[in-house]
C-alpha cells in the first residue's frame, strides 16, 4: 500500500528465489521499485543487470552500502521526474 524508494534484497530467501519477486516491486502509482541485490552468493552478469545494484556481503563496507542506497535512489528519482509530463 505504501510507497518504497528501494528494495535491498537478498536472493537466497527461505521461501523461495528472490529474483521472482522483481516484477512485483510496483508502488502505488505502478512505477517500479528499484532493486540493490546484497547477497552472500555471487550473482549472475546476466541477472545482475535486472537491479539497480549487486553486493556480496563478505566484500562490502556499512559505508558502501550506504553510498550504493543512496546512489540507486537519487537515480531512480531523477528517472521518475523525467518520466513525468512538463
């Protein structure tokens, strides 16, 4: 029901593949909610170019991450605002 400005998401879940919920991750007003993969696996090439991001946990800082969020959001922002009508 909310609005997300991104998913960090581990493909490995309990229940599942974490891939498979990718074409779910829709806010509200149907635009997409960018993805940062953050695995303890390495990823696919041809899977990583689904998210906004891929990180291995054991090869990746708190600070990293941080920078990684924020960059995937401050991008998807600007595509939002250039998808609306002038």
């Amino acid at each position: 029901r909310g609005s997300y400005d991104l998913v960090i998401l581990d493909l490995i879940l309990p229940d599942g593949d974490g891939e498979e919920i990718l074409p779910f991750l829709r806010n509200p007003d149907d635009t997409a909610i960018p993805a940062v993969v953050f695995s303890v696996t390495e990823v696919d090439a041809k899977i990583a170019r689904k998210f906004e991001a891929v990180l291995t946990k054991t090869q990746t800082t708190n600070e990293q991450l941080l920078a990684t969020v924020k960059a995937a959001v401050q991008s998807a922002r600007l595509v939002q605002k250039s998808d609306k009508p002038a």
